[in-house]
C-alpha cells in the first residue's frame, strides 16, 4: 500500500439522474449525461493506517461526523474486497465547493476517493472498473471520472459505468444563488420520488428516450438541440420533485428569475439554456463566444462563475 493523493471536479448533468433501480449497488434507474467541470475541484489523499481499528476522515481540515464516516468507510469496504485487504485508511479531503449545497460535490468527492483509495490499494482498474468503483460511493460519482462529455450508462452492475463522447464545445456559467447545506439530500429525495410520485415511471421512459435524442445531438455537433433537451429535462425534473408527497421544491424565486432572464437571452441572440441539480442554484450552457457577455448579464442573480469541460479524475504526483 501507498499514501496517494488524486483530484476529481464535479459534474453537472445535462440529461437528470434521478432514482434508482438498485439501492445497493447504485444502479440507476435510466442512463444520464453531463459536462465535467474545470472548477470547484475535491482533492482527496488516502494515507495507509496498517493496524488503526478504523477509518478516519477528515474534510477540509475537520474531523468528520460519524454519518460522513460511516458513508466513507462503506465505500472503502467495496475497495478493500477488490484487494483482498482489510486495512483501514486515513482519508484527507478538501473541496472547493460548498460541500451539500447542489454543485455536484459527491460526485468529485467520490470520485477522488475511489481513484486516490484504488491507487493506495495497488489496484490497476481501467477505466470502466473505476467509474463503476465510483458509482459505489455516489451515483453521479462515475461522470467524473471520464473528461467532458460523459454519458452514464443504466444497466446491471458490470455494465452500468460513465465514459465520454464527443460533443460540440461549450461553456457552462454557474450562478451560485445560495450556498447553504439543502435540507433534503438527493438520495433521500430520490427514494420518495420512487415512492410517492404518480409520474415516475413516466419520468424514466422519457429520461431513456431523451437520452437516445440528447446522444444523437452530440454526436451532431447540435448546441441547439443539446440547449432544447437539457432545460426541458431539468425542469421536467424539477417538476417531478415537486409532484413527491410531501412535496419537495429546490428551486426559489431567484432560480426562476434566472431562467426566464436566459429565456430572454435567447430572444435577444444569445443562445443559452438552463439547468438545476437538487438546489437553487442555476448552471446555464453557452456557446464559448457567448459566455462573457451573458456571465455579465447574470451577475445580477448571484455568483457568476464560467467554467469549461473538465479533465476526468487523476492521481497527483506527490509533490503537488
Ligand atoms: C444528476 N443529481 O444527474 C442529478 C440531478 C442531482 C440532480 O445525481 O444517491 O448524489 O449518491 O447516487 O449522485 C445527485 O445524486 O445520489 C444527482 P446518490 P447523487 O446529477
């Protein structure tokens, strides 16, 4: 074993994951596409522990509560079985997103801790193995593992991974309304949509077939057909949320304003369309000329960031 340290960015869905078919193994219940950011990176050093009776973790600098322990060290076991090993790990991570506000920070956490945890375990996974290893620990963890573009595919265990594909490029500009903890996780969000919305088995044969679309349009070059999906999607999400029993709502006011200022945007000229995780905050897709002077328009609404696609999750020598 070896102290490793790797880095990972968040990912930002352009077709929704929403609901499992598997609660055990994460596997979801439609595929899904995103963009892979290149900002608010995690950055995640496992440190060997031979002898320690258990894992510890430490985030930005704070030991852990037992909660965020538990999850890490459930994630660590699927590691260990791969490795035929039983040592247990120090785990140092710090993000440069606000950790639970919305901006995909499980996806870089976990996907920096399956690619810095495989690494200190010896194990040579290829790519496919480490996007599913990802997918362990959360399930939007195993789009950043590959760059860019990357499309997560639904299926069985062996077959449900992420790995890129072509695309046309584009920018993403995030405005960041609130970057508070949300009150209701995704994956808890998640199971009461299964269990209470009348129109979830709706939503996931129209996620399939708006995948099959949002693919074809990529391997098109189509930013037009890519912006139309992915606001469609988003807020057919959305939508889904809030038909949950009780009812759940991420967006606010702010979220809504933004999307009718991109709206008037586009009639305006600048091509743009938006999209929203399971909190307030906006992600807008622009094409790369566009972005500035759109970014200048949001700034109204909150932190404005444009950020690019991003590299998948790497180890970093030690001496970064
Ligand atoms: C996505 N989200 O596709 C969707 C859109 C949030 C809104 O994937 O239970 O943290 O760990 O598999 O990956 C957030 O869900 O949930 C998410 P788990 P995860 O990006």
């Amino acid at each position: 074993m070896r102290t490793t340290t790797a880095r990972a960015y968040p990912n930002i869905a352009l077709v929704k994951y929403w609901g499992k078919a598997d609660e055990e193994l994460i596997l979801p219940a439609a595929g899904s596409l995103s963009l892979t950011l290149d900002h608010f990176e995690t950055t995640t050093t496992v440190v060997p522990a031979p002898g320690a009776g258990a894992d510890v973790l430490e985030l930005d600098g704070a030991l852990a509560d037992a909660g965020q322990t538990e999850r890490i060290s459930t994630f660590l076991d699927h590691v260990r079985a791969l490795a035929g090993r039983e040592d247990r790990v120090l785990v140092r991570s710090r993000n440069s997103v606000p950790t639970g506000a919305g901006l995909a920070s499980s996806a870089s956490g976990f996907a920096a801790l399956a690619t810095a945890a495989a690494a200190a375990f010896d194990l040579d996974l290829e790519p496919r193995d480490l996007s599913r290893l990802a997918r362990r620990g959360s399930g939007s963890a195993c789009r950043s593992i590959p760059d860019g573009v990357a499309v997560w595919h639904a299926g069985d265990d062996a077959s449900s991974f992420a790995e890129s594909v072509d695309a046309p490029d584009m920018r993403m500009i995030i405005v960041t309304v609130n970057r508070a903890r949300k009150a209701v996780s995704s994956r808890e969000a998640m199971r009461l949509t299964a269990s209470t919305s009348p129109f979830y088995p709706g939503w996931v044969s129209s996620t399939e077939d708006y995948l099959q679309q949002m693919l074809a349009a990529c391997a098109a070059g189509d930013f037009t057909r890519i912006g139309e999906i992915t606001e469609s999607h988003a807020l057919r999400m959305h939508g889904l949320i809030q038909s949950t029993v009780p009812p759940i709502r991420f967006l606010n006011p702010t979220s809504h304003a933004i999307f009718d200022a991109v709206a008037e945007a586009r009639e305006s000229g600048i091509e743009a369309y938006s999209t929203a995780d399971a909190g307030p905050n906006v992600a807008v897709i622009v094409r790369p000329h566009d972005a500035e002077a759109l970014a200048g328009q949001l700034t109204a609404f909150g932190d404005v960031r444009i950020v690019g696609p991003g590299p998948g999750a790497h180890l970093l020598d030690a001496a970064e």
